[in-house]
C-alpha cells in the first residue's frame, strides 16, 4: 500500500454574494503509510478558509481571497516514484441554508506553481490542467521523489463560476470542505 496522507481543509464561500470574511476552518490530517522507502514527514495546507465576495454575477468568475498552498516534505524517496496531490469535496455542494443549490463543481482550481527544495537529489514537480471540483480526487500536481530529502509547496487558485446561477445570500456563509490528499509509493 502506498503512503497516503489526507489534509481536510474548508473552503468557505462567505456569501454567494455578499460580504463577510469566512471563520478559519480547523484541519485535520490522516496518515496511513504503507511499507514503502519513502517517509512522509510532513504535511500543512494554508489558509485554514478561502473565502468568495460574489457581489457581482455579471463578473461571471470570482477568484478566492487567498491562494492554497500545501506543503509536504519526502524522505529517502526513489527518484524513480511518482507522487500526486490530488483534490476533491467532501459533498457534491455547498452546505447551509441556499448553499445546497451551489455545486462543488462551481469551483475551479487551478495549480499555478509547484516548488522543490531539499538536499540530495530534489524530487520534481508540475502542475497538471486545472479541474472543477468534485467528490472524486482530481490530480492537481504530480511529480518524482527525491534522494534524501524534498520539500514540496504546491500552490492552487481557486475560482467560483457565477453568473446568475446561483441563489444570492449574504448570512450565512456558505461552506464546502475539500480534502488534499497526498500519494507517495
């Protein structure tokens, strides 16, 4: 079995449409390692919530008021093995009140970045095509374990879909968690 840590962050849409700043969400982490080489030392996912200020439907997209960043470190990996982030909700839609009528798929998220720092011989990273969410992980990133020690940041942008889809509400937020998941061989 492959090492498989789970990040559960929330993405808080502080209102279809309108204003608020959504609550820091609590996270919590999953390990389930296999007996493979690599060791996953560590895994954090920032900010705890990712809020959408949708007051304006003719915008058509809105982009989130901070860009995810999830950060894990492999040791003694194979320069050979493959890693992947992959994303997903943890419900089909928003939740709360007039929430439910927003599906998770009105969020797109995008990877703009994948860094690599370490000793030995770094692992490697990209960013693979931007998706909508879903309950089913998508791939958002991908790439090889390093020698000794790698140190991975992948950076995602999220974005709502709008345009006079949804149902407006300004209280109360609307929240949907997503969960990172990390697969390491």
């Amino acid at each position: 079995m492959s090492p498989r840590v789970q990040l559960v962050m929330a993405l808080t849409m502080a209102a279809v449409l309108g204003c608020g700043q959504a609550k820091p969400a609590a996270r919590t982490a999953a390990v389930n390692r296999g007996a493979a080489a690599v060791t996953i030392n560590s895994m954090s996912a920032s900010p705890g919530s990712i809020s959408f200020s949708a007051t304006d439907p003719d915008l058509g997209a809105v982009t989130g008021s901070a860009a995810a960043t999830i950060t894990f470190g492999l040791f003694f990996g194979t320069t050979t093995n493959t890693w992947t982030v992959n994303v997903s909700a943890a419900t089909s839609t928003f939740t709360g009140g007039t929430c439910t009528t927003i599906p998770a798929s009105a969020i797109t998220v995008k990877c703009t970045s994948v860094g690599v720092t370490g000793a030995g011989t770094l692992g490697t990273g990209a960013c693979t095509a931007s998706s909508t969410l879903s309950t089913t992980g998508k791939t958002v990133a991908s790439g090889r374990e390093g020698s000794l020690f790698s140190t991975f940041t992948v950076t995602l942008n999220l974005t709502l879909s709008d345009s006079w889809q949804y149902i407006a509400a300004t209280s109360p937020t609307c929240p949907l968690s997503i969960t990172y998941s990390l697969n390491a061989p």
